[in-house]
C-alpha cells in the first residue's frame, strides 16, 4: 500500500517526539489527532492526520480498530528510509532524481524552488493522480503536487 500523506518536513528528533506522543494502547484515547493537537506544537487536525498516516507509512504506528497505538519499531534511519521509498507514492522517483541530481547531501538540506519544480516534472508521472491534483482519500484536502514533492524530498534527505 502506497501512502500519500506527508507532514510538513522536520528533523529526526521532531519525528520521535511525535512518535512517542502516539499511545502505546489503541484504546488509550478516542481521537488521537485530537491528542496530538493537545500534547504538541500540531496545530490542525489535517497535520496531525498527516503525521499519523507518514508514521504508519513508516511502521512507526499502527491502527487497530481504527485507533492509532506506537508500535515498538525502532527508529533506525537506515530502516525508515527503506520503509520511506517502499510505503510514500512517489518516493523511489523522487528519491532516484535527488541521488542523481546530487540534491541527497545531507550537508544540504534545503531544495531550491526552481529544483523543486526541475523535479516535480521529472517525477509528476510516476505519482499517482490523486496526488498531482492534489486530492485525498479523506476529507482533508492535501498539499498540491509540488508542494508534496518538496516534503517528501526534504523527508528523505533526513532519513536518507
């Protein structure tokens, strides 16, 4: 299954943070975007429903029921970013551009724009339509087509 909802890019630390806030019991709370919201910096039940789906992407979290619970997985940066192209539309794609385009160099973190639009084209076919147009499964819309390429760029040069 390809997941295709990403937060907004943050470091490794932001990543476990989050993580560790997700109940470790699936009944523990009712809404747990409610409880992200609550017991961190999340503002938006759309970005907390982004952050759960990525960290399920991940097997960070699971969902048992339809509630959310933190897994045991641990956070090892080799294995996130294997779980990161395998699990995200488009990760591989945009993952292959950024290795040959040499945009992968932890020492640069930051994509440019016009990078950034060089490749949402080189990799705009290999997404799925839901996300080029920017539409969901959920009732949240999602970001554009470029704006997710850009996250999921900057997520695998943090865990890549």
């Amino acid at each position: 299954m390809e997941y295709r909802l990403v937060p907004p890019p943050g470091s490794i630390e932001r990543l476990h943070a989050i993580r560790e806030t997700v109940p470790s019991d699936p009944n523990a709370v009712e809404d747990c975007c409610a409880h992200l919201i609550e017991h961190t910096d999340i503002s938006s039940r759309t970005v907390a429903e982004q952050w759960l789906v990525f960290l399920r992407a991940l097997g960070l979290v699971a969902t048992d029921g339809g509630r959310y619970y933190r897994t045991e997985q641990a956070i090892d940066r080799s294995e996130l970013c294997v779980a990161l192209q395998s699990n995200i539309a488009g990760a591989t794609a945009i993952a292959d551009w950024l290795s040959s385009n040499r945009l992968a160099d932890h020492d640069e973190k930051k994509v440019a724009e016009d990078e950034i639009e060089r490749l949402y084209q080189a990799v705009e076919s290999d997404l799925p339509r839901t996300v080029r147009d920017g539409e969901s499964d959920s009732q949240q819309p999602q970001v554009t087509g470029k704006e997710y390429v850009s996250r999921v760029g900057k997520w695998i040069q943090t865990l890549c």
